[in-house]
C-alpha cells in the first residue's frame, strides 16, 4: 500500500452552474477544472489519483480514466459520503490527500507544503485554509487561540461566524486511520441534510485528537468554482498567471490583457505576440516567431521566425520562416514546411506545402500536394469533392499555376509545368508542359457604334 493516496472528489452536480455539463468538465484556459487539479496532483508526484465520479459519470470517466482509478458515487449525498466510497481503497494507507475537483488554482507547491507540514507534525488532519475579503459560501475556520475547533458551513453559520474570513479551501490532509474511523462516525444532521466531510473535525475535536490549519498566503487558490461568475473570475487569475510566466521566460506579449494563452501552449524565448491573439490548445511556437495582431491558433505549431498576421488556424504545422497572412485560414490537416507563403484570403485544408511553396492570394486549397517553390495564382481553386468523394492534386515542384485556376481533383500537375490563367484543368499535365483551357478570344471591332445604331 503507498504511504499517500490522493481522493479527488468531483461526482457533484454542480446546481450554480446552471448547466447540463457537470460542473469540473468546465473549461478554464483550456483544461477542465479537474484536469487542473489531477495536474497540480501528479506535480506532486502522485501519478493516479483515486476520483470521485458520480453525476455525468460517463463524460467525466472518459476525460480522465486513463490517468486515474475512478471510485463512482450513485447518489451525491455530500462531500462526506463521497470520501465514503473511496474507503475500500484506503486500507493501511497513511496519509490521504483530499481535494475538490472544482478548485483549479491550487499551486503544486502549495500542496506540496501542505504534505510535508501534515506529515512532519503527525497530527490527524491538516486543513489548507485562506483570508477571503468575501467569504460567502465557503466554509468558516472555528478556532480557539491557534488551534482549529471546527469547521462551519455557510448555511449552518451564525452571523458571528459568517464574518469570519478564514476559510476551508477543501483540500486536506488526514492520517488515514483517522479518517476512516470519524467517517463511520457522521451523520447528515445539518442544514443541507448531507453528509460533510467537514463533520470529521467535530469528531476528532470529541476524541481529542490533534489537527491543524496551513494557510496559503495566495487566497486565489482557495477558489473554488459553484458559479459561472467564479468560474471567469479563475479563468482571469490563471490568465494573468500564464502571462506572467511566459513573459518572465524571454517572451514579449506587446498587450497582456489583450493575450489569452492556453495552459498547455508552449512558447520558446523571444517569441512577440501581438494584441487580441489567442493560443490555444496543445499550440507551440518557436523562437523569433511574431504571431498576431488579431490571430487565434489551436493545436498548432509555428517554427522559428515565422509570421502569422490576421489569421485563424487549427490543427496545422507551420514551418520555418514562413508569411501566412493577413486573413488567412488555416484547418486540420494543413502541413507547411519552411519559408512558405500564404497570403491574403487563403483557405487550406489538409494539404502538404513542401518548402518555398507561395499562394499569395484568394485560393481554396483543400486535399493536395504543393511541390517545393511552386507558386499557385490568385483565386486558384482546388476542385477537391465531386460531392460525394474528396479528391487529391497533385502539383510539382516549381510549377506555376496561373491565376484563377481551377484544378479539378484528381488531378496532377507536373513539374516546371504552367497553367494558363483562367483555365479549368481536368486532365493531369506532363511535367514542363503549358495547358491551357480557355476559349478563343474574339474580337468585333466598332461593336459598341453599330450597337449604338
Ligand atoms: C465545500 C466544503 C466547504 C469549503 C468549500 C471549498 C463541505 C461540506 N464543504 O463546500 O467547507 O469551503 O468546499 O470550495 O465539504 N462532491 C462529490 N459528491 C457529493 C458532493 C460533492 O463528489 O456528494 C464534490 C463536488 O463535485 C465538488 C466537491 O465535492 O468537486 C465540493 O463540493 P461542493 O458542493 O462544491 O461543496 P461546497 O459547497 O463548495
Ligand atoms: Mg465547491
């Protein structure tokens, strides 16, 4: 049996969210609140937390049971009963971590102190607390002189106690013996009629037991997200976090509150993001890459000293030294290699654009294979689906397709080949070959006079 287990509780509905996803699948800097916490969890070195999981059992199981064993909770009849579900797995273990699966902003070192001062002091409970301004709705931390009494639910408070602003953050530690035994103790005799894990402290106080508080001089963490108000009030101090932390890595963030970084991104030194730029997702940026103004990028990664003006992508890789933009659309399946060109009003879909390959301008390229320096005219279109089947083209290095091109796919385009302006090419062209497909030109001469007549 490990020494230390860690009891993620997360089976709650979640009331205040008014909201059909259960309250920890809500997404704050692109992670949900519990992946926030399984996180901060296995940061201090505990790889597989036990979860809580009850209500929307099926969604929040399949986001984490790779990473945790899942305890399920059929009924959420408060924080106390769910800790009463993981009991089975609790035996012999000394100390349990306890958290909730709505406090996103918990630091690992926070927890990590939290630990050591539990297990250096050998008392049965530690309590993680904090100093709010505006205590309402957490539970109040009851002491005599230094020593915790007991801890008071907002709804079972007197005013005396509401107007105490040390509060229960919800993460503790207990020797598990302890716990196990005061679990078998308590009852649902209180305002909410539910069984409250805080009840235990009552129960050791009885028993003479020792317990004790560590407060966290960061009361941010102690958040702990029941409305969509807490949750954009998180969502703002993670935000400022991350920033803080890549600019503090070399990166230069030219507007800050107008630069919203995923918690996953990943952004090399001397990286410039320009104003109202979002990076999201799994995204990576590498050195003396400029991304922005006005630019949103989602799982995708950017080689060194690339530009990305004005643009939207997703799942796409760009390369080195690369222009893409202004107004460019980037989607899945989109591989750049180095120095590539993708201009104004540009749409690219899963396709392969080896080095040196330009489509500067009003182009739809979609299911294709764009050869080293080919350049592809304005207003060139991809004919990719025949409206049942998506299809590929095919063009050769340093071929040149003349503006507004239509390549209708399959189709290949050798070589050094060209293509005349305005033709629709139907037939695959030999590499170093013009096709062109167009009508004649006619001309009548003094049209507009005899017109006139
Ligand atoms: C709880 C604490 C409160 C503390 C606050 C910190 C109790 C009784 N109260 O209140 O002292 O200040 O957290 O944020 O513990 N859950 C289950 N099963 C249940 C009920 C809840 O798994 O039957 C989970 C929820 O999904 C949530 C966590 O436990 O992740 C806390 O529950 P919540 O209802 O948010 O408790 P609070 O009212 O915030
Ligand atoms: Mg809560």
């Amino acid at each position: 049996m490990p020494n230390l287990v860690a009891v993620i509780m997360a089976a709650g509905k979640g009331t205040r969210m008014k909201s059909k996803l259960p309250k920890v699948m809500h997404l704050l800097a692109g992670k949900t609140l519990l992946e926030h916490v399984i996180g901060a969890v296995n940061q201090v070195g505990i790889e597989r937390p036990l979860v809580i999981v009850g209500h929307g059992r099926e969604v929040v199981e399949a986001s984490i049971c790779e990473r945790t064993e899942v305890v399920v909770q059929t009924e959420q009849l408060g924080t106390g009963h769910a800790i009463m579900q993981a009991l089975p797995y609790l035996e012999g273990v000394q100390t349990v971590l306890v958290l909730s699966g709505d406090q996103p902003l918990l630091k690992p070192e926070t927890l990590h102190a939290l630990i050591k001062l539990h297990e250096t002091q050998g008392v049965s409970a530690t309590v993680l607390t904090a100093y709010l301004d505006q205590p309402f709705g957490y539970g109040r931390i009851i002491k005599s002189g230094e020593s915790l009494v007991k801890i008071v639910e907002e709804k079972d408070a007197t005013l005396a106690e509401q107007q105490i602003k040390e509060i229960n953050t919800g993460t503790y530690c207990f020797r598990g013996s302890a716990l196990r035994d005061a679990l078998t103790k308590i009852t649902p005799q209180n305002a909410q009629g539910e069984y409250y894990l805080t009840e235990v402290f009552d129960i050791f106080l009885r028993q003479g037991e020792k317990m004790q508080t560590y407060r966290t001089a960061d009361s941010h963490e102690a958040l702990g997200i029941n409305s969509r108000g807490q949750l954009a009030e998180a969502e703002a101090v993670f935000r400022t976090r991350i920033r803080e932390h890549w600019l503090s890595e070399g990166v230069t963030l030219i507007d800050p509150a107008s630069t919203f970084i995923d918690a996953e991104v990943e952004l090399a030194s001397d990286v410039t993001i320009l104003p109202f730029t979002r990076l999201l997702g799994k995204t990576r940026i590498e050195e003396n890459a400029v991304i922005g103004p006005q630019t949103s990028l989602e799982n995708c990664t950017v080689g060194c000293g690339s530009e990305v003006i004005y643009t939207v992508a997703k799942d796409a890789v760009i390369g080195e030294r690369c222009h893409i933009g202004p107004f460019a659309y980037l989607r899945p399946g989109t591989k750049l290699e180095a120095e590539v060109k993708v201009g104004d009003f540009v749409e690219i879909k899963n396709s392969w654009l080896e080095t040196g390959a330009k489509v500067p301008h009003l182009s739809y390229i979609g299911d294709a294979h764009i050869g080293k320096s080919a350049n592809i005219g304005a207003g060139t279109i991809t004919c990719n689906y025949d409206g049942v089947n998506k299809h590929l083209t095919k063009i050769g290095d340093y071929a040149f397709i003349g503006s507004n091109t239509n390549l209708v796919a399959p189709v290949e385009v050798g070589e050094h080949a060209v293509t005349g302006a305005g033709s629709t090419i139907t037939k695959n062209v030999p590499a170093e070959a013009l096709a062109v497909e167009r009508c004649q030109q006619v001309i009548k001469e003094h049209w507009y006079r005899k017109k006139m007549k």
